[in-house]
C-alpha cells in the first residue's frame, strides 16, 4: 500500500509534468500533437487514479480535496472512453483547473509530508 504522502507526491509531479510539458502552447498546439496529447492523458490517468486510491486508504485527507471525485470522473472517461476524447475538455482542465488542484495538493504535502 501506498503511504497518502507518496500518493500526494504522485499528484503533484504528475501535474507539474503536464504543466511543464504544455507550458508556452496553445490549444491548437496540443490538439496537433498526438504524443503530447496522450502523455498528458496518461498523466491524468495518475493523478486520478492516485487520488482514488488515496479515498480509499486516506477518506479523511482525500475529503480535503475540493473537486475530488469529479477529478477520479474524469480520469474514468479518459481510461474507459479513450475512443470519444475531447481535446478541448482536457485543455480546459489542465489550463483552469489543474492549478488550483496543485496548489490544494502542496498545502496538503506540507500538512502531512
């Protein structure tokens, strides 16, 4: 089992990934570039499955996480619905809510380490 630091540890570096690989593109950019599009999908797939796992063996820290089970949704339609992906909900994600995801994860990782 994944100790809940680990798994926050997990969340944010695969945040910081996607943000580091999308950094100064646009939506035209990513929407082009098939690799790009599935590594940061992939990188979803992590976070969201890091934080279903964290509900599991963490409840009480996991409910500190505003959008939680939404964030485990979307990673369920990524994985199961691979095939009717939509660029521009992913986009929208990672430039208008993954920030705000981060900076919850960082107050949490200084709160438990």
């Amino acid at each position: 089992m994944i100790p809940p630091g680990q798994l926050l540890r997990d969340i944010a570096d695969s945040g910081r990934t996607i943000q580091g690989w999308c950094a100064g593109k646009t939506f035209g950019d990513y929407e082009a570039d098939r690799q790009l599009r599935r590594a940061v999908e992939r990188e979803f797939e992590i976070i969201g499955e890091a934080l279903a796992r964290l509900a599991r063996v963490h409840p009480a820290l996991a409910e500190r996480i505003e959008h939680l089970p939404r964030i485990v949704g979307f990673r369920n339609r990524i994985i199961h619905g691979y095939d009717a992906i939509d660029h521009a909900t992913v986009w929208g994600v990672l430039t208008g809510h993954l920030p705000a995801l981060l900076a919850e994860i960082a107050h949490l990782i200084e709160d438990h380490g």
